[in-house]
C-alpha cells in the first residue's frame, strides 16, 4: 500500500523553465511534508518542507505547496537549473511517529541546456 | 553541519554469509533510521531507534536485524544474505521530539549479494 504516491517517474525541462514535480498522499493523518533531492552515488538532501498549517512555503527558487484537501503537494522550481537535475523524494510523517518517514518513488529530473 | 557515515560505499558479499553495515552520526541525534533504496520503489524503512538500545521495525523488516550499543552509532546486520538483499543500503538520523525535523543521511552502501 503506497501512501505516498509520485506518479512521474521522470521529468524533462528547459534550463530557465520552471520544474513542477508532484506527489500525492493517502494518509491523513500526515501533517509534515519534506522534499529531497537525490545525486547518484550520494545520499539524499533534504530541500524544503512544509507543515499541514501552511499551504505555501519558499525558499529560494524553490517552492512547496500543500493542498489538504486534494491530499496533494508539488515542488516548484523557478528557474530550473542544470544542477537540479537529480532524482526528487517527497516524504511525509506525522507527530505520532517521532520523525518516521514514508518516503514516495521519486521523479527524476533532467534540466536540460 | 550534521556528518552521517557510512563505513563501506561498496561491499560485495556472497549468500549465507552475516553481514554488518554500520552508520555513525557525529550531532548527538536520537533518532537513527535504516532505508533501503530500490528502482521503482523508493525508500524503505527497514528498522529505527529512538534511543540507545531501543529499537522498531520498519516496513520491510525481514531477514535484517540492528544494534544500537552507542548514540552515534546504528549497526544493520543481514543475519543470512541473499541475493533479493542487493540494493542500495541508506541511513540516516534526526533530533527527538515531535515530527517537523528532517532526517539527515549518509552517502549509502552500494551492497551486492553473489
């Protein structure tokens, strides 16, 4: 039973262009959702992250958004950039769980020149 | 800036034998957490600790058992490898308390079982 669901396994965009990556969840109980970023051969990252109260959150190129009610959040990156080409995680827990994380397949990347 | 490590980044092992993989944070965190990585499948949570000595299993369990003698410390130990146990091995680790923390991860274990 997938609760976190990235039904793209790839994503192609121009450098310049914004990258929209979307994940989709089951659960809801989930109140806390992160964004990772994944090079070959490296752990991943940790992006950004948002919190159920929110439905918005930036930082830098990069932003979140949280729809509740859907049971959907997307990763904007404005503007992509060759160096974002990797594979993207979304994640959710929620505070029963102390920090456990339900990790989604991933969307690769690609931002090409 | 948080440091996991991760002791091997590639290891080769053959069925049967009992295999350690270990992981040491160096920022005082509680939680320690072992995934597993798969194409197509994301990562999974195998086993964390919340503590020293403690221990919970993931999602997928099986075949795996940890150790946690020191806080900076979280051992994976494959009792019996087999060959559906080759994939990529990550751990990571967070502060305690409530779940807005992200969790911080090593550079993994490539593990290949022959």
């Amino acid at each position: 039973d997938q609760q976190v669901k990235q039904n793209s396994p790839s994503l192609s965009v121009q450098e310049g262009r914004i990258s929209i990556l979307n994940c989709d969840y089951t659960n809801s109980m989930f109140d806390y959702f992160l964004w990772y970023k994944k090079y070959p051969a490296e752990g991943p990252t940790f992006l950004i992250s948002i919190s159920s109260i929110k439905d918005k959150n930036e930082d830098g190129r990069f932003t979140v958004f949280l729809n509740k009610s859907a049971k959907h959040l997307s990763l904007h990156i404005v503007p992509s950039q060759p160096g974002d080409s990797a594979v993207y995680f979304c994640a959710a827990s929620w505070s029963g769980t102390a920090s456990k994380l339900t990790f989604g397949t991933g969307t690769r990347l690609q931002v090409t020149l | 800036d948080v440091k996991v490590t991760q002791s091997s980044r590639y290891l080769v092992k053959r069925t049967g034998e009992k295999v350690f993989l270990e992981c040491v944070q160096d920022m005082d965190h509680e939680n320690m957490f072992w995934y597993r990585q798969d194409p197509g499948l994301g990562l999974r949570l195998i086993y964390f600790s919340y503590d020293v000595k403690m221990k919970e299993k993931g999602d997928i369990p099986e075949g795996y058992s940890v150790s946690r003698e020191k806080k900076e410390r979280f051992s994976l130990i494959l009792e019996s490898a087999s060959t559906n146990q080759t994939s990529m091995y990550l751990c990571a680790s967070s502060v305690a308390g409530t779940s807005n923390q992200p969790q911080h991860f090593g550079d993994g274990t490539r593990l290949s079982i022959l």
